[in-house]
C-alpha cells in the first residue's frame, strides 16, 4: 500500500501504516507534523474481529480477543514499539521524531470492523467484536510519564483526545468512547512507554450504564444534573476538594471506592472533550498533569494508577444527562501496600476502603509540587 497520502486539518496529519491502520500525528502549537511517512516494515494483514459474547445472567456484552495473547509484554527500550523509527530500527512510529501520535491497536480489542450490535441477545450466539481501539503516545521519549510532560505537549493529548473524540462518535455503531491510561507494572500495563488508549465501544459499558442511569433519573426528577449538583455540594462542604480553577475543580469523591481517587469535572455541563472550548482544553491539561504530580508526591515511587475519563454516551437521552469527567484511581494504600479487588469487590461488586474520601483530599492538598 503507497504510504504518505495524508489528510491535513490544522494541527494534525492522518498517514496509514503498512497494514492499512491510520496514524494521526499531531503537532505541537510551536511544532509541525510530517507530510509524508513511509512505514516499510512487511506486517501481516489485518484480522477478522474478535467475538462479543451476552452474558444472560448479567445483562453485559463481554469481549473474546484471543489474538491478543500475542501482543508485545514489556520489551527493552530497544525493541519498544511506541518509540520513534531510528538506526534502522523499524516501530509502530515510521519517523524519527515527533510531538503526539495516535495509531489503530495492532492487537485490538475491538474491531477493526465496525456495525451495530443489539441491546441483548436472547441466544448464546457470538457476534463480530464491532468497534475501534486505538494508541495514544504522548512523547517520543521512552521514559518519563504524562506527569513529566510540558504545558505545550499536555495541551496537544487533550487536543488528540478531542479531535479522536469527535471522529470516533461519528463511526457506524459507536455507543461510548472511552479515553484512558494504565499506568505502571503493578495496574498491569505491557508497555512502558508513556501513552494511553482509546476505546470506542459498539456497546454501553456496564459502568458507563449504571451512571446514565443515575444521572437521567436525576435530571428527570430534579431538572438539574447530577454531576452539577454534586460539584456545587464538594465546592461548599469543601472537606474533599483538592484545588478549583476557573473551568474545572478536583475532589475526592464521598463514596471513593480506591485507597487514592480524585475526579476532575468541568464547571461546565460538557458532554465531552470535543465539546470544551480552547481555554477549558488549556486549563483541563495542566490541571490533570498536575493531579498526577500530586498522586506521585505522595511517595518516593511513581504511583500505579488508572485514569477513566467518562465521556457521555452517544444516545441523545443518557447525553443529555451524562457530563465528562476524569476519575483517577490507584491501588496504592501504603507505600508498599497495594489493593486487590478479592471476595467482596471482585465477586459482588461492593467495595471496602481503609481510606476515608477526607483524608486522601487533605494529602492531595498538602503535597509539594
């Protein structure tokens, strides 16, 4: 396939790899994005989709992607796929320097095929794991983390979340996208390279479902939203909150579940990163870098975390409702002490914290960035 025919929209370029799969770059305010790649490396074509399988008992879609049991797990610096193509050295990146790429998984969950898929199905019958997954690297650098980045570059990921945002809501099928970031062994990433991820499910997410439920209950009832209330109510009682700017506050929810969890929410009833407006995009990214900061001071170790942002879903009732949010968890309950989800939160869902919501807010305040 011919490489290098690209389509350019402002600060970003969309190339293709060997195997077909796009790659976004995005550039900087002070930088540029190539204009031609060339991805030489004689990759396998792509496969079918996975199968998405309806649990009965439960009412949830469970994706089945053995393909994955292939994928690459914690290789050297030298063999990392998320590095830039240099001294011959051939990655998932063809070139040799960048600011923000976004590629299509080449090991995806869902898709690369995308359709429809219904509600509940009433027969154990698999269907094609509909959707997309993509990559998000956030430096060229192999070290270092979403933490360690500049004002300018954790602008430019927000930007790439907003734009993969908006292309993504607009694919066949798409129920909910879903930006995230595993970080560290002890979460159980399998590449050390900072970066995130995007999922866009042809489904609601059994989680994504239970908050629009709550949160169109609520509009219903009250004609207010629910996250806007709950806000207002952390802003004045003031025992969890951890720091507010102009567009966005932080606080660490009353029913945290997790030894350490804070949520970033928008002052603004926003449904998601495509719709926020230049200057929150400038606040949300060095706010949510600094949080991470905060959750690293903690310790003289990197924290283990997962950061969640719980865009709206796409269906008009539940978007309406629904408000993007950032909901940042790790297991760490001591400086040597994890978390494990065992009987209780595993099994029934029902978690038990050691920690009281106020004390983790009063450490997130206190520390020195």
């Amino acid at each position: 396939m011919p490489q290098g025919n690209a389509a350019h929209e402002g600060t970003h370029r969309v190339h293709h790899l060997a195997d077909g799969r796009q790659a976004i770059f995005f550039a900087d305010g002070s930088g540029s994005v190539p204009e031609e790649v060339h991805d030489t490396r004689a990759l396998d074509p792509r496969g079918e989709p996975g199968e998405l399988r309806f649990d009965r008992l439960t009412g949830d879609w469970v994706a089945v992607a053995a393909h994955r049991q292939s994928r690459t797990y914690l290789p050297p610096k030298d063999q990392c796929p998320l590095c830039p193509s240099v001294d011959g050295r051939l990655s998932e990146i063809p070139a040799e320097d960048f600011d923000v790429v976004v590629f299509e998984n080449r090991f995806p969950s869902l898709g690369p095929a995308l359709g429809k898929i219904p509600e509940h199905a009433a027969e154990q019958v698999p269907l094609p794991a509909y959707g997309r997954c993509e990559v998000v690297v956030f430096t060229p650098d192999h070290a270092g983390s979403f933490a360690s980045l500049n004002d300018e570059r954790a602008r430019t990921v927000v930007q790439a979340w907003a734009q993969r945002t908006e292309e993504l809501s607009a694919m066949e099928g798409i129920a909910q996208v879903f930006p995230f970031e595993n970080r560290g062994q002890d979460i159980g990433v399998t590449l050390h390279h900072p970066h995130g991820q995007i999922y866009a499910y042809p489904y609601l997410t059994p989680t994504a479902r239970k908050m629009a439920d709550q949160a169109v209950k609520h509009l219903e009832s009250t004609g207010r939203t629910l996250m806007g209330d709950i806000l207002e109510f952390e802003q004045a009682e003031g025992t969890r909150m951890v720091v507010q700017g102009e567009h966005f506050s932080v606080f660490v929810p009353y029913a945290a579940r997790w030894p350490l969890e804070a949520h970033l929410v928008p002052h603004r009833h926003v449904p998601d990163f495509a719709a926020l407006t230049e200057e929150e995009k400038d606040e949300l990214a060095i706010m949510y870098r600094d949080l991470l900061r905060r959750f690293d001071a903690l310790y003289d170790t990197p924290t283990p975390y997962i950061a969640a942002w719980h865009q709206a879903p796409l269906a008009a009732r539940e978007r309406a409702a629904s408000r993007l949010h950032l909901q940042l968890t790790s297991p760490r309950r001591a400086e040597d002490k994890l978390k494990f989800l065992a009987g209780s939160e595993a099994a029934m869902g029902a978690f038990i914290n050691d920690i009281p919501a106020e004390a983790t807010a009063a450490r997130l305040r206190e520390v020195t960035l």
